[in-house]
C-alpha cells in the first residue's frame, strides 16, 4: 500500500472510527464524544487539503477492495471525487459544532453522533467510488445510516417521515441496482472513466443504453429530488436542524445529484449522451422541478418546509447544468454542488436557531426577529441572498455560468428558467427578509427586556451559520481566485472534456 | 508628486476604496462605541469618489483578477461626469441626511442603508466589466428598498413592495442580456466587447433585453410606476439619491452595454425613441394630475428620462451621430440629476420653514430650479437642451422635423409641469421646526452648483454649447416655452381660483398604471387562489395612505394658490 491509498483510508476512517467508537460511548460522556467527532472532523479536513493539493498537480489516489470476485471495491480520488469530498469535510466539521450546540442535553446523542458520522463516510465513499457497483454500495449505505437520522426524535411525524423516506430511497435503490446490472451485461465494465466508457459499445445497443439512461435518473431522481420522485424530502424535515442541514447540503439530497453527474459525465459522457438525444428530456424535467418547487415553496407558512421545496428546485440546477450539453453549462452545474450546499446549510442552520433560541418555526412568526437575533438574521439574509442568485454571493456564479451554457449551446429557453426560478426565489424569500427586519414584532419587547432575554442564539449555534454564510460571500466575491470552488470546477471540466 | 498620483491611480486598492469606504463606514455600526461614527461620517463616504472623479484621466482601469469573474475598475469615457455627479449627490444627500433623520425612530438602520446603497451606486460608475456592474447594481437595488419603506406607513410599505417587484424584475431581464452579451461577445469586459462579427437576432434580443432590464431603474414608460410611488414615500434624502443619482444607474447601464456606434438599427432604435418621447410627453400629463410636490418631481423625471431615451434611440439608430449625442445625453443626465436632486431638498425645507427669509429664499429655489429644468436661458437646463437639439440635427434624417417640434412642445410641458409644482410646493407659513443647519448647508450648496456646475465643467463639452447661445437664436428658443408656459398656468390658476367651488383637474393617483390595474387585479382576485391573491394584492392594492397623502398636502395651512 503507498502512501496514495493510505491517504484514501484515513479519508474514510477518519469519520468511521469516531461513528464506531461512539456507539460504545455511553450516554452521558458528551465531552469524549466532542472530542473524538471534532477530531475526526479536524482529521479530515487536514487530509482533504493535502489531497487536494495532490490532485490539482496530477497525483491519482487509488485504492482496491477485494469485494465480489471480478468485482472489487475501487477508490479512486479525481478532480470531481475531490469536489464533494471538501464539501463534505468542511461542512460536517462546521455541522459537528452546530450539532454539538443544538442537542445539548437532548437524550440519545451517542446514536445521532454514530450515525451521524457514519452518514459522512458514506458520503465520502459515494465522492471516491471509482465504479459505479461501490458507488451504489455507498449510496445503499447512506440511506441506511440516514434513516436512524430522520426518525431521531421518535415522534409518530419523525417516523412516518422516516419510513416515507426508506421507501422512496429503497424503490431508488433498486432501480439502480437493475440499471448497473444491466450495463454491467452491457458494457462488461462499470468503471468510471472522463468523458464516459459507453460510446465504444453504441453499436446496436443504442434502445438498451437509452432505457438505462432512464432507470439511472430514475434510481438517483428519487434522492436528487426530481418531481414527481421528491415527495420524501419535505416530510423529512422533521429531522433535528443538523441533519436537514447535512441532509440538504450534502449528503443525501447531494449524492442523488453526484450520481446524475457521475452518469452523465464518466459513464455515458456528455458528449455521447447528447449526441444520444439524452440530454434534453433531462433538461426539461430538471426545468419542471426547478419551477416546481419554488412554486410549491411559495406556499409553505413552516419555515424548514419551505426551504425543503427551496431545495428540490436548486438542486436541479446541477443536473440542468449537466443535461445542457455545453462544456460552460455543465461548469455551472457542478460548482452549484458546492455552492448549493455552503448556502443551503447557512439556511438550514438559522431555521435551527431560530426553533431553538426563539421558538419561531413559522414564518408568519418571524415578524421583526431581526431586532432579537442580528446576527442569525444576517447570516440568513446572505443565503437568501444568494439563493436568489444575487452577486456577489456564491449562487449567483452558478446562474452566471448556467446561463453562459445555455447560451453556448443555443438553448435559449433554459435563460427563461433561470429567470423564473430567481423570479420565484426572490418571491418566496424576499417577504420572509421584510419580516424579519422591516415588520414590527408581534410582541411588545422593549429594549430593555430585549437586553435582559438573551438577544442571539448561543456561539456553538451562532458561529457555525456565519461561518458558512461568510464562505458563501467569500466563495462568490472571490471566484475568480485559484482557490475557488469556480476554478476547481474549471479544473474538473478540463479533465472531463480533455480540453 | 504626479508619480505619486499616477501610483495610486493605477493601484487596484484606489478604486475598490470608492466602493469599500461607504461600507467601512457602515460597519462602523456594528458596535455600540462606534454607532454614533457610521452617522456623523456619512457625508465624507463618497469623498474618494469625489476626489478620483476630480483627479484621474479618463480610461484609466485597473484590473482585480481574483475579483468575482475578474473584475475592472475605472473610469470609462464620459463616466467621469457621472461620477463627480454621484458622488456630489450622495455627500451632500448624506449631509442632509445627517440633520434631516435626527428625530427618526431608525435613524441608525437608515444610514447604514444609506450607505450601502452608495457604494452600490458609485460601484455600478466605476465598474468595467459586467459582473461588477451587475453586482453593485443589486447592491444597490436591494439596499434601496429599506430606505424606501423607511417611513414603515402601508403608503410607504406598498411603495417599497411595487419598487422591489419591478425592480426584481429589471434585475432578472438585465441578467439575461449580461448573459447574451458576454456570451456572444466572448468578454465581460465593457471596453473589450466588439459586436461586428454577431448574429443580428441574438445581438437585438440582448439588446431588447438590456433596455428593459435598466430601463425600469430609468423610468422607461410602463416600467415607471414605482418611481412616483417610491420617490413620494422614501424620506426626503433618498427621494434626492434616487432621483438625482440612481435614476442615472440605469442610463449608465445602457451606455456601457448598448453596441453603440458598431450597430445601425433604425426601426429598434425609433421604437426606443418612439417609447422615451411617449414618456417625455405622458410623464408631463400624468405629472399635473398629481397632488403631492414629490409625486410631480417624480413624474417629471419620467419626462426628463424619456427625452434621454430618445437621445439613447438616435444613438442606436445612425452611428454617425454618436460622439454628439454622448456628450447630449451626459450633459442632460448631468443637469437633470443636479437639478432633480435639489427640488427634493428644496421642497421638504419649504415645508419645515419658520422664518421669513427661508421662505423667500425657498421660494427663490424653486422659481430658479422650476425654469432651470424647463431651460429657461442661461440655466443649465439651457445647456443641455441646446446640446439635445444639436444632437437631433445630426441624428437620423426623418426624426430631425419630428423633434424640433416636439422638443420645445416637450418644454412646455415640464414649464406646466414645474408651475404646478411651484404651486404645490409654494412655502408657506407653518409652525416652526428648527432646521439643522446641515440641512440647510446641503440644501444651498447642491442648489448653487445645480446652478453653476454646468457652465464651469466639464469644461471642453460646454464650451461649444455657450457659443452656440451667444447667437441670440437660442435664447428666444429657449424663452418661448416657459412663457408660454407660465402664461398658460397662470390663466388656469386665476380661473380655477374664480370659479367656486373649485374646479379642480382630474387626479391620477402616483403610480398610474398600477392603479388602474388594481381594479383589474380586483375582479381576478375573487377566483384567483389565494397564493396568487395574496401576491397580486401586496403590489396593486391602491392603499388608503393614497388619498392620506394627498389630503395631508391639501389642508397645509393658508394655501396661497391651488389649481
């Protein structure tokens, strides 16, 4: 084993061991079991940036499993794998604190914070897989180790919402598995490869790949969230604030995304499945979710609701960035895998705080919260902000780019999604951001009852959302630096379309 | 020394200073010490503005690469006027600020508001490439909008809602064009963009595209509505801002992005013409149905903004022509904003006067500023339609009999237009408010210059202009109007005055359009769901603070005249 593959291991160890570990702590070690996730958390991300810098100068990571017989487990770090990957880092290392903070004397915390930090690695497992059966053995894993999540607080709502989700996530599930099997008998490979391994077995089988195509975006549709496979992921806010957080930003919701990316890029190739004719229908129905949840966004008087719609519109603009065709687009598409997930989490953290600090789960509550919690709000203005695709936060260098390949590639309409879907975003935050600050509490609090109450919510809560709503700025005041989300993603492109 | 100069000039650090001090200020409110500081140094924010407007060359540009998409700052041809201008506007608004919001409940969220929309503003002159633009445009847009509603009444609530609407929506059109442009051009960067080499049909779209997205900041016809509604209810400093400097935000847009001088389009360029002069006229119309002072200065900016437009239109028709409307059009843009912004100064301080001579000297201001914009001679107002008349002689060959009939017919009207608003705005005796002498110090230093920057600078473009008024055809050109105008106003003020009860003339509430769309919205609204209900209901309902408004005008005491 060289130092490459060692590399990959703590990468995954570095959360399996805590998740294992703590599973074995009892209940009360709370300071013990803070220490091992942030460790865990630190660990990581020190490895990612070393990998990272590996990666950017050509280094490949690579390590095999001896799985099925043929058919090992094979990881593999490329420019894309490493994308996901420092997301996952660092927002589970902003997420620990947050989560650390928010169940602060709540009971079975050894189970959340196991399976917690079982759900990063299989994430993580899901980034570096370098074929499509470890990928789906990690995407399987991950909605098992979600499901304890979801159903967490034990109420009748929280388990409904959990078994919605293990059906939804299970019919995905082997949907997958048929459509690897059959590529499998198709292609004889599932190994991921830039620009895709299935122009070369085109010949007469051009129905078999297509009905393929269709139960791939079909399985990763249902964790993607693409109307009409979606309906499991607004019930499943009913999570703790940190798992929807992770859930929305990362893990779940994210990987139905990566899988999309993955498919399109390294098993078809772009180029391929738009010459296949693809690509369009992809458009539209990523087009009709992007509408579609905003609208139904529009309606939601619960605040964590409405940012779960907010969710299955914006996360389509991944796959709409891959099914545009145009090497920009896809551009687009993939930097909005992190850009979604810094915003989103901000978003997702300030719902929390504000449940926990003021009580306020609704929005028709939020009038003139700005006044008792600035800084919750601000961090929120931010994301909201950049949701809408409002320079210079991150979101609007996804639009940017997205409309540059729409462009390109002579779809034109897809520029009036766009601007529908920033319409509808600024239509279902907006009045929220003029509640906030501009409307008078619904309380009489005085200044000088405002100072006796505390004003804010407590730092483990508070940092973690300025710190993503902070990067969030930074990400898109900054995208133009080397060091960007951006210009990682240009990096990914140029591997992928051999530019 | 100069090497010095030169250094700084050409540091990127200089010119993102312009948009970093204005927000360094405003951060100053984030700690209780401090708060104090991100008020009284309001009016120095846009000191670096003022002092780069004054010392740099023209073209000077500096590149921030790491910067958004990679940004360019400096100084474009013809922006060095536009940014004295902004940058005058927003020092002496935020000295008037300073006084003028002392007794606001918000005082502080106002001038960190204020702020902000300031280094939106002067970010969106010095900004060279499109991203840039367009994010200190946003910066703007959206910060403006607390200042709007600031005075937190259901007027100015649907005021700020109506603003936001349309302005979300010029935000989201102006993206689309960016993104055409920048696409088919292959740069962001203004200076770089060539358009020979285009398709015809995506190069108009993104044209098309661009008017109307900068056009609703502009007050292009039937994107205008919110300017009579936002400029009544925003407190008086912003009313100036916004008029005087943002309105220009939209028109810089244009001339950055528009393919002027590579293109001639001469049906798409009448059609802008066409619009901007149905503007120049309606804006007028609409103007003297209104009852509130601001509602008419806001009405009137439609009209001024639409004799711009049309300058904008001959520009895309024939590019011949260019250089000569250029200079048109930013002398116009100069008077307008100089002027506009001192009305709104001068109309809350004749209101709030107490003593005897504030009255008169109020009174002065109006009748000075009323003619000026109406180009009377020898006020800036003169200077710039003189230039817009040469510009129309060497524009396209039809539109040159169209114009010079309707340009003086176009004087009148703002004559009328600016009689009523003298009427409206007359000072009258009230119960004494103590002024702040910031008030008064900014109100008189933005009248003076409004009425002097024009002669003195820019120096080289007015220079032909004041030969051309030497010759005496221009003067009686430039008399006609507003005596024909005063006449006419004066004869409907003694007969309306003679006639008891008062024949008064038809209102239209500000914001036209959108009123009458109400009704409209109305009759939807009762099988419409309520999603769309409550969504149509937030930006048509005519609000009963209307009529409040208006019927707070109309009892100010001892009312000397009414029409």
């Amino acid at each position: 084993m060289n130092s490459g593959s060692a590399m990959l291991l703590v990468v995954m160890l570095s959360s399996l061991v805590p998740a294992i570990l703590i599973f074995f702590l009892r209940e009360e070690r709370h300071r013990l079991r803070s220490v091992l996730n942030l460790a865990g958390a630190v660990l990581k991300l020190a490895v990612v940036g070393f990998m990272l810098w590996g990666v950017f100068h050509g280094k490949v990571y690579e390590l095999t499993i001896p799985f099925l017989p043929g058919l090992p487990l094979h990881l593999h770090a490329d420019a894309l794998s490493m994308f996901l990957i420092t997301l996952s880092a660092l927002l589970w290392f902003f997420t620990t604190i947050y989560a650390i903070g928010y169940l602060e004397g709540a009971p079975h915390r050894s189970r959340f914070f196991g399976f917690f930090s079982l759900c990063v690695s299989a994430t993580v497992g899901i980034a570096l897989a370098g074929d499509l059966l470890t990928f789906l053995i990690f995407y399987e894993l991950l909605t098992l180790t979600t499901y304890p999540l979801v159903a967490h607080k034990g109420t009748e709502k929280a388990l409904k919402a959990a078994k919605t989700y293990l059906k939804y996530t299970m019919g995905g599930g082997a949907v997958l598995l048929l459509a690897t099997v059959w590529l499998y008998q198709t292609a004889g490979t599932l190994e991921f490869r830039e620009q895709g391994f299935l122009s070369a077995v085109a010949d007469g089988n051009a129905a078999t790949l297509t009905i393929i195509f269709v139960l791939f975006i079909v399985g990763f549709g249902v964790k993607a969230a693409l109307v009409p496979l979606h309906g499991w992921l607004p019930q499943a806010m009913v999570a703790p604030a940190p798992v929807s957080a992770l859930l929305h930003a990362v893990a779940v919701v994210k990987a139905g995304a990566f899988g999309i990316v993955r498919v399109v890029s390294d098993v078809y190739g772009i180029e391929f499945s738009a010459a296949m004719g693809l690509l369009t229908p992809l458009a539209i129905a990523a087009s009709i979710t992007i509408v579609y949840g905003s609208v139904r966004a529009l309606a939601q008087d619960d605040l964590k609701r409405r940012l779960a719609f907010s969710t299955v519109s914006q996360v389509s603009y991944i796959t709409l960035g891959m099914a545009l065709g145009s090497p920009l687009a896809a551009l687009g598409g993939i930097v909005h895998l992190v850009h979604q997930g810094v915003m989103k989490i901000t978003l997702f953290f300030c719902a929390g705080n504000l449940a926990e600090t003021a009580g306020v789960f609704r929005i028709s509550q939020m009038n003139g919260i700005g006044r008792r919690m600035p800084w919750t709000m601000g961090a929120f203005t931010v994301a909201a902000f950049g949701m809408i695709g409002i320079p210079p936060i991150a979101g609007f260098v996804s639009k940017w780019h997205l409309g540059l390949g729409a462009v390109s590639a002579g779809q034109h309409w897809a520029i009036l999604i766009l601007v529908s879907s920033s319409l509808l975003n600024a239509a279902y935050f907006l009045p929220i951001l003029h509640a906030a600050w501009f409307k008078k509490s619904d309380q009489e609090i005085t200044d000088r009852e405002l100072s006796l109450v505390r004003r804010d919510a407590k730092w483990s809560l508070l940092t973690p959302a300025l710190a993503t709503a902070a990067l969030s700025i930074l990400i898109g005041l900054f995208a133009n630096a080397e060091t960007s989300p951006l210009s990682w993603a240009n990096l990914i492109m140029q591997r992928e379309f051999g530019l | 020394m100069t090497e010095i100069l030169n250094e700084l000039l050409n540091a990127g650090g200089t010119w993102l200073f312009i948009i970093l001090a204005p927000l360094l200020i405003a951060s100053f409110a984030v700690f209780p010490s401090t708060r104090k500081m991100a008020i009284y140094l309001t009016p120095f924010a846009a000191a670096p503005a003022l002092l780069l407007s004054l010392t740099a060359p023209v073209g000077v540009s500096v590149d921030l690469p790491a910067l958004l998409l990679g940004t360019r700052l400096g100084l474009g041809e013809g922006m060095q006027v536009f940014l004295l201008l902004t940058a005058v506007i927003w020092t002496l608004a935020g000295l008037y600020a300073v006084g003028a919001m002392r007794s606001s409940e918000h005082r502080l969220r106002f001038h960190i508001l204020f702020l902000i929309t300031m280094s939106g503003n002067l970010g969106v002159v010095i900004a060279q490439d499109m991203a840039t633009f367009y994010t200190t445009f946003a910066v703007m847009t959206f910060a403006s909008y607390g200042l709007v509603i600031h005075a937190n009444t259901s007027y100015a609530t649907r005021a700020g809602r109506v603003y936001l609407s349309m302005a979300i929506v010029g935000e989201v059109l102006l993206f689309a064009s960016m993104v055409v442009f920048a696409q088919l051009t292959g740069t962001i960067y203004f200076d770089e963009m060539r358009f020979d080499q285009i398709p015809a049909t995506p190069l108009l779209i993104g044209s098309a595209l661009a008017v109307l997205g900068l056009g609703v900041k502009s007050g292009l016809l039937g994107l205008h509505m919110w300017m009579p509604l936002a400029y009544s209810a925003a407190p008086t400093p912003a009313s100036a801002v916004l008029s005087g400097a943002m309105v220009n935000a939209g028109l810089i847009g244009w001339l950055r992005l528009l393919p002027f001088g590579q293109v001639e389009w001469p049906v798409f360029g009448a059609i802008v013409a066409a619009v901007g002069l149905a503007g120049a006229f309606i804006g007028v119309a609409f103007g003297i149905m209104q009852r509130h002072p601001k509602s008419v200065l806001a009405y009137s900016s439609v009209s001024q903004m639409g004799l711009v437009t049309v300058m904008i239109g001959l520009g895309l028709m024939s590019p011949n022509a260019l250089p000569i409307v250029f200079s048109a059009i930013i002398l116009y843009a100069l008077h307008h904003a100089l002027v506009k912004a001192s009305l709104f100064l001068v109309e809350e301080n004749s209101r709030t006067s107490s003593g005897v001579l504030h009255r008169y000297l109020m009174g002065a201001a109006i009748v000075l500023l009323s003619l000026s914009l109406a180009g009377a001679p020898f006020t800036s107002g003169m200077v710039a339609k003189v230039a817009m008349k040469s510009a129309s002689i060497s524009g396209a060959g039809d539109w040159y009999g169209t114009l010079a009939v309707l340009l003086p017919v176009s004087s009148l009207g703002t004559a009328l237009l600016m009689f009523r608003f003298a009427v409206l705005a007359w000072p009258a005796p009230t119960h004494s408010i103590s002024v702040s002498r910031t008030v008064k110090l900014a109100t008189v230093f933005l009248v003076g210059l409004a009425s002097t920057l024009i002669w003195i600078w820019p120096a080289g473009t007015s220079q032909s202009v004041a030969n051309d008024i030497v010759n005496g055809k221009s003067i009686w050109a430039s008399i006609w109007p507003v005596l024909a105008g005063a006449i006419i106003g004066l004869v409907t003020l003694i007969v309306t005055r003679r006639h008891r009860p008062r024949r008064r003339l038809p209102y239209i509430p500000p914001g036209d359009l959108l009123s009458w769309t109400s009704a409209q919205i109305r009759k939807v609204r009762r099988n419409s769901s309520q999603l769309l209900r409550d969504w149509l209901e937030s930006c048509g309902r005519p609000s009963s603070e209307v009529s409040d408004i208006s019927r707070r005008v109309e009892k100010r005491p001892h009312r000397v005249f009414d029409i």
